[in-house]
C-alpha cells in the first residue's frame, strides 16, 4: 500500500454524510436477511490521491471506488471521500487472482465499491462493503459469455472458500456480461480503533 490512509469512525461523521454511509446499521438483501454495513473508512482526500494510491502492486483505490465519484448523490461525489477499509483486502484478493490468470484484470466503472446512498442501491450487496467487483475483461478477453465467465469464476473460487462468484445466465443473482468476485458481508477494524459508540 501507499502511503497510509487515515481511518475514519463513521459514526463520528456529519449527520448528512451518516444518512448516506448508515455505518453500523442494518439493511436486508434481496432474500431479506440482514447485514450489518461498515462502520470503519479510509478517508480519501481527493481523486488525485486516489489514483496515486496503490493498495496492491496491481490495484490502485481510484479503480475500485469510482462508482460514488461519479454516478452518486452529489455529496458522495464531492471529497473527501469515504470508503469501507475492507476495500484493501479485497484488492489482495484480486492481486492474487490477477497473478493466477496471468493478465490484467479490469474492473467495471461502476463495479466497485458503492455506498448505501447510491442512488441504484436497493438492497444490501458485498459492493456496499467494498468486499465485490465486477471484472468485465481479463487481458484481450471480454467477460460477456459463459465459456469465459465460467472459466474465470472456476479460477477465483479456487482462492478459497471466502470468494464467490456468480454463476453464469440470466436468472436473478446471475450474470451475463461480467465476472462478479466478492468476499461476502466482510467487515475490518484497524486494531487501535475501539469499538465504542463515541459520545455525541
């Protein structure tokens, strides 16, 4: 990683901003069971840091935090900026799958992280915990049929048991244009952090 980003309580953040991050709370997915949404972020001071800022030797933040910089409610898009820490753990899984296949691994614009206040979010999804991407091409290779999908996914669930990935179709919770990686609803707390509600 680059130089370290400072980490952020959201639950000492402004009201506004909590009503869009909703650190701690609860939100059901689409089957109706509950999640608990992050409540540690790295506060990102602008795009440019962003860019510069290497969370693996394959994988920069700017590449897996666009979403909210350009397709969210405009407090979102505006900086500093706040993204779950497990986004850092998620770019080592991907530097290791990148290493397994050999090329370049190229996450969707809009694969990333994205937060509760995005204006899509309907239900929870490894995405608002900065645990999903969404890999559309790999090298040359466009992730749009399922001779390449399957392919791909046999290679990140052979990382362990903790990678998902989405079976190829068209059927809910399928996908027909992309390679949907996530670790689950995983959540990190850097070890000095307490766990205390802090006082308002």
């Amino acid at each position: 990683m680059s130089e370290p980003l400072p980490v952020v309580d959201g639950l000492t953040l402004s009201k506004e901003l909590r009503s869009l991050l909703r650190p701690d709370e609860l939100i059901e997915d689409f089957a109706g069971v509950p999640h608990t949404l992050p409540r540690f972020f790295y506060r990102v001071a602008n795009w440019d840091l962003a860019k510069v800022t290497r969370l693996t030797p394959y994988f920069t933040l700017a590449e897996l935090m666009a979403v909210d910089c350009r397709e969210a409610d405009l407090l979102l898009r505006n900086f500093p900026h706040y993204v779950p820490c497990t986004i850092s753990i998620l770019a080592r899984y991907l530097d290791e799958f990148r290493e397994r296949v050999g090329a370049p691994v190229s996450v969707s614009v809009n694969g990333g992280y994205r937060s509760p206040g995005h204006r899509f979010t309907k239900a929870a999804t490894p995405h608002l915990w900065g645990s999903a991407a969404n890999i559309y091409r790999i090298g040359d290779n466009y992730l749009d049929s399922q001779r390449a999908i399957e392919k791909y996914a046999a290679i990140a669930e052979e990382l362990g048991q903790e990678v998902y990935a989405k079976p190829y179709g068209s059927a809910p919770g399928a996908t027909d244009d992309h390679l949907h990686f996530d670790l689950g609803y995983l959540r990190w707390k850097p070890r000095e952090l307490s766990d205390a509600i802090p006082s308002p």
